[in-house]
C-alpha cells in the first residue's frame, strides 16, 4: 500500500458516513480518487466527485459523475443531508474550497477536510 493511502486510509475509515444522504468528494485529484476507492472498498455509496475544472464537467469515473460545485444548488443542499469530502494536500487550497461550499449553501457540519500533508 502506497505511503499515500496509508494517510488517508486511516483518516477516511475513522469517519461515520451513516447519517448522510449524498456523499460527494470535492477533488477529482490523487488524493480524491484515493478516497473514493477506499469508501468504495468500505462499501459506501459515494455520488459523485465535485470539481472547479472545467476540463472535467461530466465526465464519469467509476460511473460516477464529475460536476461542479454549482451543481449541489441545484440538489437542494438545504432539504438533503449532504456531505462533502475536501481532498486538498494544500490548507489554503481546501480553505477556498470550504468557502465556495457554503456559498452554495452546505453548512460546515456538512464539510469534511481531509488534508493529507
């Protein structure tokens, strides 16, 4: 196993998902990739990746849609329980990102950050 898996296995496997409608990871990066492997091997359902590059829009891994953020307007973010994961190796970085979230309408309690650095 990878020295990057075992950081994150770790951290990802520790976490109740139970409570949850929608579970989505925001980075289609390595590190976001790798936690969609590890919660598909735990047998979670994950929904989708959530992505800012546009080069990305739509397309599907592992039959799964990548999107962009202001899709979760269009989910009702307010009437589902949904969770999103940050996978970002950079604080700043996922900080951005946790800002975008709740400009679409995610509360923090609905934000998990999992920086791996």
């Amino acid at each position: 196993m990878s020295s990057i898996k075992k950081r994150i296995t770790l951290k990802v496997i520790n976490y109740d998902y139970s409570n949850y409608d929608k579970i989505f990871i925001f980075g289609f990066g390595v590190s976001g990739r790798t936690i969609f492997h590890i919660l598909e091997n735990q047998n979670m359902k994950i929904d989708g990746f959530i992505d800012n590059d546009k080069n990305f829009m739509n397309s599907e891994y592992f039959k799964k849609r990548i999107i962009n953020p202001e899709y979760l307007t269009l989910i009702n973010v307010k009437r589902h329980n949904v969770l999103v994961i940050i996978s970002q190796t950079e604080k700043s970085i996922s900080k951005a990102m946790t800002k975008q979230l709740i400009e679409h309408g995610l509360k923090k309690k609905n934000i998990k950050i999992m920086n791996i650095s």
